[in-house]
C-alpha cells in the first residue's frame, strides 16, 4: 500500500469514528442568544478572548438585547481605549 492511500485510509477511519459530543446546556443557551444578537445588530456574538467565559458572555448579549444597544465589545472590554493609548495589547 502506497502513502497517499495509508493516509487517505487513516483519514476515513477517523471520520468514521467520530461521535460528536451533545451540546451543553451553556452552549446551547449561547446559541440562542448568540442568534438574537446577529439578528438584531447585524454582527456575530462571540466569547472574549483571552480569558472570557461563556457565562459572561451570555449575561453581556442579554444586556445589549435587554438595552436594545451594540455594545458587546465595551462591555468585553471596558478599559480598551486606555490600554490602547498605554499599549496594553490583549
């Protein structure tokens, strides 16, 4: 047996063998939410890295629903425009 077809057999018994995991109830509560947000302000929800959680980002999208408001990225990140002009880079 050839590499290409080592490789292209490997490939298809990983496929094969995949099982995808069911989504949390968080996951799930994100989704909905996540959905809500792209629907109203034309933009895509997301979790704020490098240290955010989905519980915190599910609270933010519920603010900026309940406020009628785009205001995720501030609520992410409140200090950004003085970490900016102190060159704090996150």
């Amino acid at each position: 047996m050839d590499e290409k077809n080592k490789v292209e057999d490997f490939m298809n018994k990983v496929i094969d063998e995949y099982e995808p995991t069911p989504l949390s109830e968080e996951n799930i509560e994100f989704d909905k939410y996540a959905k809500l947000y792209e629907e109203r302000f034309n933009k895509r929800a997301y979790i704020p890295e490098p240290s955010g959680t989905i519980e915190f980002a599910i609270e933010c999208i519920k603010k900026c629903l309940d406020e009628d408001k785009d205001m995720l990225d501030d609520l992410y990140y409140p200090n950004f425009e003085k970490d900016m002009e102190d060159e704090i880079l996150y």
